[in-house]
C-alpha cells in the first residue's frame, strides 16, 4: 500500500496507570497537588519524571453551581415537578 508523503497519521495510547482523588493547595505563587506516596511507588515515578495530567472538575460541583442566581422556591419546584410525574 502506498501511503502520501504529506498525510500524518497520529495514534494515541491512553494507559491508566493510577488514578486518584487530589486537592489543589497554594504553593508560594503557584498551585500545586500532592501524589500519594503509594501512588508514586506503583507506578514507579522517579524525581523530574514529565507527566501528562487529564484534568477533571467535579460535575455535581459544575450542575449545582450553574444554578446559582436561581430564584426558585423549593416547595414550588417539588410542586411542579410532582404535577409533571403524575
């Protein structure tokens, strides 16, 4: 098969070695989290290792706090909303 110069073709490998819940805290003028030393011991990282970090948000926290500004009353809401099951 003969395959164009000019075509790149890109693959990306996704290994999950470990996964974990961290809480960003403020270094000096930077922000910064703390990998569990059971973490850094499974995997086997060693001091300046490059990362690539996929970073995610709580999405309760995101859904809940889209609602802010709402003037709604919750038993009006719960009214509504038992008329619309019923």
């Amino acid at each position: 098969m003969i395959m164009p110069q000019n075509l790149n073709i890109s693959y990306t490998i996704r290994l999950i070695m470990a996964m974990f819940k961290a809480k960003v805290k403020q270094w000096g003028n930077s922000l910064g989290i703390v990998i569990p030393k059971e973490i850094v011991e499974k995997v086997h990282m060693k001091n300046n290792q490059v990362l690539f970090l996929e970073i995610k948000s709580d999405p309760l926290k995101e859904a809940f706090g889209s609602l802010k500004g709402w003037k709604i009353d919750s038993q009006k809401m719960k009214d509504e909303l038992r008329k619309e099951w019923h």
